[in-house]
C-alpha cells in the first residue's frame, strides 16, 4: 500500500505528505477519526514513507524495498505501535488479565519512551505509533506528556484516537492535529438495540424504556452470551456516539460517550454485563 491507495483522506494526506518533502516533520501527531477511517493505515503508511529507502517520489513509500517490507510485516526495528494486544505481549499478561485491560499502562508508555531515546537502527527516524491514545491511564499520560516535552529530533509520535475527550488537554497541546475523514458507521449491520438506542438519543425521546431495550439486549439466556453480548452493543455504540459527536459537537454526545467508556471499563473488569447495561442505559436516559 501507498499514500495513493488511501481513499479518501486528500486533506490528511496533503498535510502529511507536505510535511515528510519540507522535511519539517512535527515532533508528535494526533490523528483524530473513527476507526473505519483508516487511521492506523495512515500512520502506518506515513512511518513507511519517513523511512522508505526506493522511492523516488519522497512523499510516498515504494512499498518493495526492505524497510518497506519490514513496516508491512510489523517488524521494523524503527517502527513501534502500542495497543492492548502489543501490550499484553510486553508485558507478558496471561490470557486473563490481556482480556480485561482497560487502559495503556504507564510500564508500556516508558517502554516507548526508552525506544525514541535510541538512535535509529534501519531507517531515518523512529516512529512511535498509540493506537488508543484515549486509553491512556492518567500516569500513562504524564509520562507521554514528559516526554513529548523532552522529545529528540530522531523520534516522532504518532497518536491515533476517536476524538479529543479522553486524551489529556497537555497531551493536545503539544501535537499536530490531522482529522481523518469517515464515511460513517455501517448502521444498518449494526445490533438492532444498538439503532434503537442511538435513535432515542438522536432525537431526544424521553420515553425511553432502559429496563425494556436491557432485556431485548440480554434476551439470550444461553450460558456465557451475556458478555459478548455486552461487549458488542457497547462497541457500536462508543462508534455512533463518536460519529455523532464529530458531526454535531454539543456536550450531551460528549458525556454520553463518556458513560459508554466508563461502562466498557467495568464489563473488563468482570462486573455484570446486564447490571453494567442497565445503568449505562438510565445514565444516558438522565443525558436526553
């Protein structure tokens, strides 16, 4: 893949691509856009291209070379992304605790910040990539913010998130916003419960029955579907509300979106999905 075969994005791709042949590369990027919009492939694409060793166009990646090949395969020794599955291999988590992490612990962050401080081994920079940034824990966050202070001119980060709501306001300051473009969640694959909650809130219907949606929710009473179940609905709706909130930017999406986060924590923490359900449905009743 190349810059060119990211659809799109021409504004993000504009603004990137000017910043890699100007050779100002800025020390630390947030890209902002619902995951469908392909923002790991971008950032993913724009490592390629800082380091990309065939390529005649400097602003794109000959996809064939060997840093090349090494970034499509996740092993270029310049090139880091952090998620809960790389840190759950970091860390060395067993099975259970990887399945109930609920943010990018501050262990992971040092982790990264150990690697910027090291000279490029293959390629011009290295490239430190967060997919998650508003899973940050709090001291996850002050270290980052430490570091991006402090940060060297042979490292750049790259944090991806949905929004701004989550991500430390000291954290924004100090990066380049790039917002990638979305065509929208595809509402109509979506969970029946999931449309007729977004619909509720959409259009502000006080008459919304929290008690009857919990119980079309959780309708199967089949051993171990509670959960899943739980970890579907709320996934759908953490993306419709980020939709929502890029689209119309008024507080209501912002704290709806908040209790849908908060309500993922606790289902990773084991508490009872249905309980977990049935309060995050009266809290964004209160929010209508």
């Amino acid at each position: 893949m190349s810059f060119s075969k990211l659809k799109g994005q021409p504004r993000a791709i504009a603004l990137l691509k000017a910043d890699i042949e100007s050779d100002r590369l800025a020390e630390s990027y947030l890209f902002l856009g619902l995951p469908q919009s392909g923002r790991r492939a971008m950032a993913i694409e724009f490592a390629k291209a800082v380091n990309c060793q065939g390529s005649l166009n400097k602003t794109d990646t000959c996809d064939d070379c060997l840093s090349c090949r090494k970034a499509d395969g996740g092993n270029h020794p310049d090139i880091f992304v952090l998620d809960f599955d790389s840190q759950a291999k970091l860390l060395e988590l067993d099975e259970d605790e990887a399945r109930r992490q609920k943010d990018l612990r501050i262990a992971s962050i040092r982790h990264l910040i150990h690697q910027s401080q090291m000279t490029p081994l293959e390629g011009r920079k290295r490239i430190l990539i967060i997919d998650g940034a508003e899973f940050l824990s709090e001291d996850a966050s002050n270290a980052l913010l430490k570091s991006l202070e402090e940060s060297t001119r042979s490292a750049h980060w790259i944090l991806l998130a949905t929004g701004v709501e989550r991500v430390l306001p000291t954290v924004q300051s100090r990066c380049r916003r790039v917002s990638l473009a979305s065509a929208g969640p595809e509402t109509d694959n979506w969970d029946p419960a999931v449309n007729e909650i977004l619909g509720y809130c959409n259009e502000r219907e006080t008459g919304f029955d929290p008690i009857g949606v919990s119980q079309a929710i959780f309708a199967d009473k089949k051993k171990g579907a509670a959960r899943p179940r739980a970890d579907q609905v709320l996934k759908q709706l953490a993306l419709g509300f980020s939709g929502e909130l890029h689209k119309n930017p008024r507080m209501n999406y912002a704290y709806m979106l908040q209790h849908v986060f908060e309500a993922q924590n606790e289902v990773r923490r084991n508490v009872s999905p249905q309980l977990v359900m049935d309060s995050l449905l009266f809290s964004l009743k209160s929010s209508l």
